[in-house]
C-alpha cells in the first residue's frame, strides 16, 4: 500500500462519523428532540437530505480513488445499505417503527448525490462537499 491510499483511506472517517451520528439519532425515543416539523412531510425531506449528505461525505475518498465508476457503486450501496439497516434498527427502539417511506425518500437523497457528481464530473469540475 503506498502511503497516498493510506491518507485516502482516512477520508473514510468521514462517512463512519456520519453514520454513527445517524444511528445515534434514530436510536432515540420519538419526542426525545425538541422539532417540529415546519411543513407536512418534513420528514421525508430530512431524509433525503441526510442521506445525500451521507453520500457527498465519501467524496473526499473517491476523488482520490480517480473514475468515479470505479467509486460511486460502492458509496451508493453503503448509504443505501445503511439507510436499510437503519430502518430495520428502529424495530428495536421503543416507539419506533420502520417505514418504507423514509426508506425511499434515504434512496433519493441518494440518487440526488450521484447525480450532482456525476454532472460535476461530466463537466470536468470536481465534485466537492456542498
């Protein structure tokens, strides 16, 4: 391993730290959080939000890795892992439940963040954190 792709393999700390604050959140009980929603189905929005977060955090990793092809199917199936696995958590947390609809809305979030750096890419101009 030359020393470069052992400071890229740092820049996975980002998405780790991501998803430990998000698993945090969703381990709490509902009304542990002082938000209310400003408008029906923020929730959802969140989500998307949240998880195009999650993806743009393993930029930083595949910009060092070159093709985002060679990148973005791994960063794209590990957000969309763990949105799975994160709905499936909720079924251990009290008051909790899983619900497809976060589930699609993590998934557009998703789909939202590869496009945003599959345009930047296409235009030559490197896709960083927004």
């Amino acid at each position: 391993m030359s020393p470069s792709s052992g400071r890229r393999t740092w820049w996975l700390l980002l998405p780790i730290m991501w998803m430990t604050g998000l698993y945090a959140l969703s381990s709490m009980r509902p009304g542990t959080l002082p938000v209310t929603a400003p408008f029906p189905h923020f929730d959802k929005v969140a989500h998307a939000g949240v998880y195009f977060g999650l993806f743009m955090m393993f930029v930083p990793w595949g910009l060092g890795r070159g093709n985002p092809r060679e990148w973005m199917p791994f960063a794209g199936g590990s957000a969309l892992g763990f949105a799975l696995a994160d709905e499936a958590h909720q079924f251990l947390v009290p008051g909790r439940e899983p619900d497809w609809g976060d589930l699609a809305a993590d998934a557009v979030g998703i789909c939202l963040a590869v496009a945003v750096c599959a345009f930047g890419w296409s235009r030559r101009i490197r896709c960083r954190i927004l």
